[in-house]
C-alpha cells in the first residue's frame, strides 16, 4: 500500500513538473486580452483555449503554492506552451502590445497623434510618410491622402511591428468592410465615383454623428449637390482648421480654402474623417426625400430635416427654446 501511495506520489509530482516546465517547447505566439477585474480563475481558461498552458488545474495550484501576481489590464502576447513562470511574470507585468483605437470620425492627423502618444514622434512621422506612399497605390486613386480609407476598429501593435505594417492593415481593413457593404474601387451611385462616395460617407460621418441621422443627412447632401449649389457643411470648415467641432464663426466661413463648402462648389478634396459602416450605407442607400436643410433639436443629437429655409429657421428656433445652439 505504501508503495502505491509513493508510486502515485511521483506520478503526481512528475506531472505536475511538466505542466510547469513543458518539455514540447514554446509555440507561437498568441495575444491575450485581459480584462478590468479580471481574476487568475477566469484567465486560467481562456490561457488553455489558447495553448498556452495545458492544464489549468495546475496553474491553480501553482498560484497557491507559490503566490499569485496581480493580473495587469491590457493586451498581453505570449507563447503557446510556455512555464508558469513564463506566465506570472507575462500577465503580471504591464501589457507588451499597444492598442490603437481608431474611432469612426478620426482623423488621419488624430490617429497619428494617438501613435506618437503610444509609440513616439518618429514611429508616428514614419507612420504618416507610409500611409502617404500606400495612397499613391490605392484602388480608390485617392487625392494624395489614405484620409478616409483606414478602417476603424482596434489596432494590436506586437513587438517590431513596423509603421508600414500598421498602415498597412488600417487600409486593408478599409477594403475589407467598404467591400461588404457594396462599396468597391468601381462603384458609381448618382454620378460620384466611389471614391466621392466615401467622401461624402466622411461628411456624414461628422454632421450625422449619431447613425440615425446619416441616411437623411446623405440625402441632403445628394440634393444640394444637384442643384448646383455650396454644400455648406460646418464640418468641412473646421477639418482646414484642424478643429473638432466647436462654433464656426464668419470669419471661418470666410476663409479661402479648398474645403470650405461654403465658397466652393462640390465636394472636398479628400474626406475629412475615418468613416464607419453606418455612413458608408447612408451614401449607398440614402431614403428618398427632398430635405436640404438639417439641424440638431435635441439634447441627444436628434436632427431635424427639412424642404424650405422657413423650415430651418423654426427648426432652428426650436433648438434655441431647448438651450441648443
């Protein structure tokens, strides 16, 4: 019996020595997201899903023997079949993957900015020189800029990864959804090209901001644009002017730039902002209607369309009564 009991003894010690210390060797590598207040008992799973430890029982029991580290929030690469060691001190050191969160709205500028925040001025300049040189390559033969043809969404920067490669998967990405939604490099819809699709998409994107308000707001757009006349969007002003939103004043309006819709005709130049999958389908699918005038009524973004300039003004008077404006 005693003999049984040592037998076992060793199994379970051999064992446990070799989920600490894989002998299969290190795979590849894997990224790992850990959450706010996430706890060992629930990452210990998802690092077995991931082939980065093989038994989470005895990660258990590591932890308890030997301590367990505080996990770190943040993205967290590492190799598949890696010691427990390897992994306390992984996901118990702060993250060794940047995310770049690319906003729908974003500009190009703004999304440098967040680079040189995380990875410094000289990656975020070499960032912006190869999005300029990917541009000159687009199937969209874009005005100079991939302004308006990075994807949104949130960007894994691993260790090495250069600026070119970061451009690089923006734009793909770009592609890759602009094509499920029915918009490619061909398209043609009320006479624009795609590539005046997506700028005016970037339009919307700013003056709509809430996608309930995009469809009707592509409608406007489509039907200043035949008349002939300016577009007159705000938006446009303040893109020149390297402003978020805020107050356009007179003298902004007044200004001679190329994307002021209010002294040229047509479109801008570039878009003016990373565009999500709600503008984009509000250009491609823009409602009937003969709105050409549009302002915002509610606390809550809501706008308000309409035919006739009175119309406006008491949309406007509204917005006014309820402290908007």
């Amino acid at each position: 019996m005693l003999g049984l009991v040592i037998v076992l003894v060793v199994v379970a010690g051999l064992w446990f020595a070799w989920q600490v210390h894989p002998l299969s060797g290190a795979g590849r590598e894997v990224i790992i997201d850990v959450h706010r207040g996430e706890t060992w008992s629930t990452l210990d799973g998802e690092l077995h899903a991931q082939g980065v430890i093989a038994s989470p029982l005895a990660l258990r029991i590591d932890l308890t023997l030997f301590g367990e580290p505080i996990l770190v929030e943040g993205f967290h690469q590492i190799r598949q079949n890696s010691s427990f060691g390897e992994v306390k001190s992984v996901f118990g050191a702060a993250p060794n993957v940047l995310a770049v969160n690319v906003s729908p709205g974003l500009t190009l500028n703004e999304v440098a900015v967040t680079v040189a925040s995380d990875l410094g001025n000289s990656y975020a300049n070499s960032f912006v020189h190869d999005t300029a040189t990917l541009a000159t390559s687009s199937p969209y033969h874009p005005n100079g800029s991939l302004e308006g043809l990075i994807g949104p969404g949130v960007y894994l920067l691993t260790t090495g990864e250069t600026p070119m490669a970061l451009a690089r998967k923006m734009a793909d990405r770009f592609d890759r959804k602009a094509a499920s939604l029915g918009l490619t490099p061909s398209t043609t819809l009320n006479g624009l090209s795609a590539y005046q699709l997506i700028v005016a998409a970037s339009i919307v994107e700013k003056e709509g901001y809430y996608p309930s308000n995009m469809p009707q707001v592509a409608r406007v757009i489509y039907n200043r644009l035949q008349r002939g006349g300016p577009l007159q969007m705000d938006a446009t002003v303040l893109y020149y002017l390297k402003k978020d939103g805020g107050t356009v004043t007179p003298a902004m309006l007044q200004t001679p730039e190329p994307y002021n819709t209010y002294l040229n005709l047509g479109l801008t130049p570039t878009p003016i902002c990373t565009v999500s999958k709600f503008s984009i389908n509000a250009v491609l699918h823009a409602p009937a209607g003969s709105w050409l005038y549009f302002t915002v009524i509610d606390k809550n973004g809501t706008e308000a369309f309409s035919i006739t300039f009175a119309q406006q003004l008491a949309n406007e008077k509204l917005a006014q009564s309820r402290g908007i404006g």
